[in-house]
C-alpha cells in the first residue's frame, strides 16, 4: 500500500517518497585481515522485507560509500521500484567510518584512529554481513545483488569482483574504476563539467572561464571584499588570499556538483536543488556583462541557488568542507591513501583556471594532514583497474553528462562485464526513483539492468 502512494506522490510532486525500513546493527571485526587485535564495532544497515519471497527471492544489496546511508537508501529508488517484480529483500549497509558506524565514536576520524578506514575492510565487512544474511549457510539460498552508485558503484562492481561466492552480480552506476593514475587524462572530470554548461549556454561558460581572475583581482580591495561579503551573502569576511583561495575552491566545487546532479527533476540529493540546475544558474550568466560588479552579481545569484536554493540559510559557509546533506568527512583520507584519483584543470579546455596536477605537492598536504603517503596505484594493484576481462556479471553504467563517466567504462569489457552508456544522463540517474521526467535513455537503461538481475538470478537457482 505504501509503494502505491509513494509511486503517486512521486508522479504528482516528483518527489522522492520516504521509504519504509527497520534499522539494524551488525558487529564486525576492527581489522579484518590482521591478528592482533581482535576489537569489534557496530555498522548499520537498512532492511525491507515487504515484497520478499523468503523461500526463493535475491537480496538486493546496495554497498553504501561515503556517507550516512539514509540518503542513499532514499535516493537509490531503482531497487525499491522493482523489489515486489523480483520478491527482493532490501539491505542498505553503511560504509564503515560514515554515518553512525563509527569504530571510535567520535574520536573515529582522528589520525590516532582512522587507519582502518579502507575500502577492502568496509568490503570484508558487507561480506560478513552476507554471510550473515544468508543464515552462515555453506549453500546459501538467496541470489545477492550488489547495486551502488558513484564510489558505492565501484564498491558493488569490487564486491562482485572480490567475493563472487558471495554476490551473484553488481549494478555498478556511475562507478569511476579509471579516474586512476595513468588510465585517463586528469583534465577529463573538468573539461565534462564544462560541456554540461556549455550545452546550457556558451556564454556562460566563457562567463565563468573569465571569472576566477576578475574576482581574485577584485578581492584585492577592502571595500570590494566587504561589498562582496553582503551581495554573496558569505559568513565570514575574505581577509586574506587563503580566505580567497577557500572561496574559488568552494566555487569549483559549485559547478562540478551542479554538473553532476543535473537531473531532469527537482532533488535533493547532495543539497536541495531545481530541475536541470546547470540551466537555472546559467540564466544569469549568459549575457556579456558590462562591468566586474555586475558578473560577479551574476555569479552571487548561481551561489544562491546552489547553496540556499529552498532559503534556509541565514549565509553562505564557503569554508565548510562538508557542504550538503552527506556527511563525507572521510573522503578526504581515503582520497589521501587508496582512492587516489588525478584532478587539473587546464583554463583552455575547461571553464576552470589552469592548475596542474601534482603528486608530490598532493602528497606532503596528505602527510601533513593525516600522517600517511598516498598510494597511487593501491586501487589499481588491488581491483584490476582497466583490466576487467576476468570479472564476470557486472553492469557499468554511465550518463555523459556526468563529469565522473571521464573515469568511467563505456565500452562492454566481455558477455558478463557490460557497458551501459545513457547518453542525457547525469550522476548515476538510473539508481534514482523513476519519474515522469526521466529521458528514454535511462528507461532503456533500468530495463537493461532488470535483464541482467533476471539472467544472473536464474544462473544461479540452475
């Protein structure tokens, strides 16, 4: 009865419904793979049994990435839409060191504590937590799913990869299992986030592009910094050029989220945002503007509908390192261990200014911030990179207008290991709850999906 009403509030308000789960804990070991210490901790999970068929349906399990799992759960629509089709059981599990599945509490992302956050332990975890699902059974009864998307889709395509005695096939969406070093130019994330806007209009990425120096010459002024303090409506004042530097960093990342949340509906995925939000904020950038006061109105206007969009907030924290409704404050080591992913911009083939990507520069701001040495090549060593052609049942899917599907596999490795592209697509839209608005190409895409969940399925009751 719910899915129904759920289904009809979504078509008459393209709003995502507020699935219906019970809250669950599973113990797990601190450290998988070493012996010395034998302490354990609670990660939680989500779990929905409405439409199980408990003698024969799979388990569709979504391995949660960087964040507290409610959100994915309420915004991977996709395996609740088809859970009555395949009597499936649903299971959110959140990814150790985010959320509540903190191994330390609140001392948890302390550098004293925070080693033990890896993406090989939080799958060790989720396989233990099959095997638990699956009753410890040496013949296990129930097909298991893995879905994700973003990094938990590089997460589902490991999983299958790493444990496939466990998981009989992964919805890998939006998965960047490239964005290493050496597999794809570093440029590539930047120059996709520009060509989302310059579809919306040209002018406002030339706009933008011209941007970065007018404001870093303009802020060099007291008055115009307390000028553009009260018209971006900024909490704290631009006092220095670190201060400056927080806001162009703060800015970039503006316009790559709204590249790759540049969904055809209103969400709030990330953070509150209109449909099609690349084409809203570039309304008011795609004049040529006759003075500096006036584009950087222009682009006061794009914060505004970016960072304050349902006017909430009181000013604009352009300092936070976690801007949003996710919680990702591990990321950030992650990206400074494992998941070492090259990023530039060049000025010339993006909208951005030119910086250059630099390992050894990256790596002392890691060391100096955690203690550690990036690994470059850990996750490539680890999971196969590029290299794909012994894995099996995997789907990879990717919107091009999704700055991630730069790192992402377009092309079918093998008859197992499929490459679904979604050419109007934006950060793994096919995961989201369907909707009036949705363009063909995602149809055609979920329905994919649905032909490779029923094959593995039947492989695996044969």
């Amino acid at each position: 009865m719910w899915k129904d009403l759920c289904l009809l509030v979504a078509l008459l308000a393209s709003a995502n419904c507020e699935y219906k789960y019970v809250t669950k804990w599973f113990k797990v070991p601190l450290d998988h793979f070493g012996y010395q210490r034998n302490e354990t901790f609670q990660i939680k999970y989500l779990e929905n049994e409405d439409f199980w068929d408990r003698g024969n349906g799979p388990i569709f399990f979504y391995t949660g990435n960087e964040g507290q799992i409610e959100v994915f759960a309420q915004h991977t629509g996709f395996m609740w839409d088809i859970a009555q089709e395949f009597g499936a059981k649903l299971v959110f599990a959140e990814h150790r060191y985010y959320g509540a599945s903190m191994p330390f509490g609140n001392k948890s992302l302390d550098n004293e504590h925070i080693g033990y956050l890896t993406s090989s332990q939080a799958l060790a975890d989720y396989a233990d937590l099959v095997n638990y699902l699956q009753d410890n059974s040496l013949k296990p009864s129930h097909p298991v799913i893995a879905f994700g998307g973003s990094y938990g889709g590089m997460l589902a395509a490991y999983f299958r990869i790493k444990y496939p005695h466990l998981v009989t096939g992964a919805i890998a969406a939006s998965a960047p299992i490239h964005q290493f070093t050496g597999m794809v130019p570093c440029e590539v994330y930047n120059r996709i986030v520009t060509s989302s806007f310059k579809i919306a209009s040209a002018t406002c990425a030339n706009n933008i592009r011209e941007s970065w120096a007018v404001l870093r010459n303009f802020t060099k002024s007291t008055n115009n910094t307390a000028w553009l303090q009260k018209t971006w409506n900024l909490c704290d004042p631009l006092n220095n050029t670190n201060d400056v530097q927080s806001l162009v960093d703060f800015l970039q990342d503006m316009y790559s989220t709204l590249a790759m949340v540049n969904y055809p509906f209103e969400s709030d995925f990330l953070m509150p945002l209109p449909a099609q939000p690349v084409r809203v904020v570039c309304q008011y950038l795609k004049d040529t503007f006759k003075d500096e006061k006036e584009l950087l109105t222009g682009i006061g206007k794009v914060l505004d509908i970016y960072a304050n969009y349902k006017k909430t907030s009181k000013c604009i924290n352009y300092k936070s390192e976690s801007y949003g409704n996710l919680d990702a404050a591990g990321w950030d080591y992650q990206a400074c261990t494992e998941m070492v992913m090259p990023m530039c911009t060049t000025g010339t083939v993006d909208m951005f200014e030119n910086v250059p990507w630099n390992f050894t520069q990256f790596s002392d701001s890691c060391h100096k911030k955690y203690n550690v040495f990036p690994k470059e090549e850990a996750a490539r060593i680890q999971y196969g990179g590029n290299r794909l052609q012994a894995a099996s049942n995997i789907v990879l899917s990717n919107g091009l207008l999704d700055p991630w599907a730069g790192g992402g596999v377009l092309n079918t490795v093998s008859d197992t290991v499929v490459a679904v592209v979604i050419v109007d697509g934006a950060h793994h839209l096919d995961l989201m709850p369907k909707n009036p608005s949705d363009p063909g190409t995602v149809i055609e895409a979920r329905n994919i999906h649905k032909q490779n969940i029923r094959k593995w399925i039947q492989s695996y009751r044969k």
